[in-house]
C-alpha cells in the first residue's frame, strides 16, 4: 500500500517547538525527493522544505530557514520536521510529500505525486 501518514501537529504557544513526523510505505520512503508543505485557512499550499535523499540536500523556505530542520530515518522509514521557536503565522495544516525523482522546481507541489493526509499546527497564547 501506498502511504504517507502525518502526525505530531497540535496547539502550542509562541516560541515553543515541535516535530512533526511523516511514517512511509516501503515503496515511497525509496524516493529521491521528500518535502514539507502547509497550507492556512484561505492560503494556497505552501513550500516549508524538502530533501534529496542520494545527495543528502536540504532545503528551506526563507520563512523557517534557522529555526527547522528537515531529516529521515531510513531505519524507520519516517521523515521528520523539527520546528523550533514557532509564531502564530506558522499555523497551518501541514502535509508531507514525496516524489520518486527529484525535480529542480522542487518548490511547486505540482511535481509531487504522493501526499498525506496533514496534521494541524495551531500557535497560539
């Protein structure tokens, strides 16, 4: 079966951290290209960051450059989002996505082809 299965979001105040995880089917953990996007209430889906797995590449929107980082365990077939220091126009619902070769328009969700469900991150005091 083919899956990604989010979890690991919830409400949390300013300044505070979480880490989102993403566990994976065999078959798409083997992709080159694995990504974080998020999407608010109105917004259209939005880049957070992505990794090419054979190059060990990492990439982040300016937004949350410094303060996540993106990361897989192969062991485990998961791929993580650890943010710190999160601000009320982090809340989103945020998605992980994954796509057998790697695309240098690695920023449009267009060019991915499995995606999961999403898990909701609400920053709020």
């Amino acid at each position: 079966q083919v899956q990604l299965v989010e979890s690991g979001g919830g409400l949390v105040q300013p300044g505070d951290s979480l880490r989102l995880s993403c566990a994976a089917s065999e078959r798409i953990f083997s992709s080159d290209a694995m990504a974080w996007f998020r999407q608010a209430p109105g917004k259209e889906r939005e880049f957070v960051a992505a990794i090419r797995w054979r190059l060990n590449t990492k990439y982040y929107t300016n937004s949350v450059r410094g303060r996540s980082t993106i990361s897989r365990d192969s062991a485990k077939k998961t791929l993580y989002l650890q943010m710190n220091s999160l601000q009320p126009e982090d809340t989103a619902v945020y998605f992980c996505a994954a796509r057998g070769t790697w695309n240098v328009d690695y920023r449009s969700p267009i060019h991915y082809d499995y995606w999961g469900q999403g898990t909701q991150v609400t920053v709020s005091s």
